[in-house]
C-alpha cells in the first residue's frame, strides 16, 4: 500500500499469462536446438553450439515458470507493481491499449537498465479510460506498442 489517502486504484493481475505447455512443445524445442547445434558443430562454430545448448535449456525452465501474482497501486505519489515503487518523476510515459485477448493493458515505461518497459492487465472491473485520465494528471502519454521479442515470446507461447 503506498498511502491509504492517496491511493486511486488498485487490483491484483500479472505481468504476463503462464500457458501450460504440452509435453510436444518440449519436443519441439529440443528438435530446434539439437538441429541448429548440429549445424553449428559442423560449420566449426562450437561456441555458437554450447550457448544455443544452455540457452535451449535455460527456456526450458523459464517456460515452466509461472507468473507472480502483482498487486499494483496507483497513488499521487506513483505506481506500484508489487514492492517496487515508480515515483512519477521516474517514469518517462505511459499507454493503454487493449491486446489481442481484448484486455485492457497498462504499459509503463520507466527507462530502468534491467526492465525499462513494464507491462501489466488492468481488472475488468476498473474502466482503462478511467486510468487512462488518472495518469494523465502526473505523466505523458506516448504510444507504445509491444517489442518484437514480446511477441515472438507470446507466439511461441511463453
């Protein structure tokens, strides 16, 4: 809780959508990596080979991984998305758009070295344009859109 007086709106969500993934899509992946590894062996490229082999694996497990729930507030003083806290002055601009699922998405673009971009479901319950005005009174609003990775990541299905 940021403070009690000033806080505006607040729900509970995540910051993306955990699909269970059958024992094919396993498969596949590791169809893709073993024939791409092979490929890099036989060009000579071993270093290409080992990273593709521990990044296979590393995806493995993050795609098993589910979301954390977030509890996000939004106050005078900033948003909140679980324990961190961007103080407005923080946060270079923000977006609502709706995705391809028909939800209400909060795109919060704060600059930060490690996630500069934070994307979160706004509840059904809480009209988007309502938060749309609210965040007006303290940021700029700029259009984003989702990055090719986000994408690429939700095609595949992580």
């Amino acid at each position: 809780m940021i403070h009690e007086q000033t806080k505006a709106y607040e729900w509970d969500g995540s910051e993306y959508d955990h699909l269970e993934k059958s024992v094919d899509w396993y498969w596949g992946l590791g169809i893709v990596v073993v024939t791409i590894s092979v490929i890099a062996i036989i060009s000579g490229n071993y270093l290409l080979a080992v990273l593709l082999i521990l990044g296979g694996i590393m995806l493995g497990f993050y795609a098993n991984d589910k979301p954390i729930p977030a509890h996000i507030e939004l106050s005078e003083r900033g948003i909140k998305i679980n324990a961190d806290l961007f103080i407005y002055a923080s946060i270079k601009s923000f977006w609502v758009y709706k995705d391809h699922r028909n939800r209400d998405r909060l795109v919060i673009v704060t600059g930060g070295k490690i996630l500069p971009i934070r994307v979160v479901t706004l509840s059904p319950d809480i009209p988007a344009t309502d938060v749309r005005n609210y965040l007006l009174n303290f940021l700029a609003e700029k259009e984003t859109k989702p990055s090719m990775i986000d994408l690429i990541a939700e095609t595949v299905g992580l």
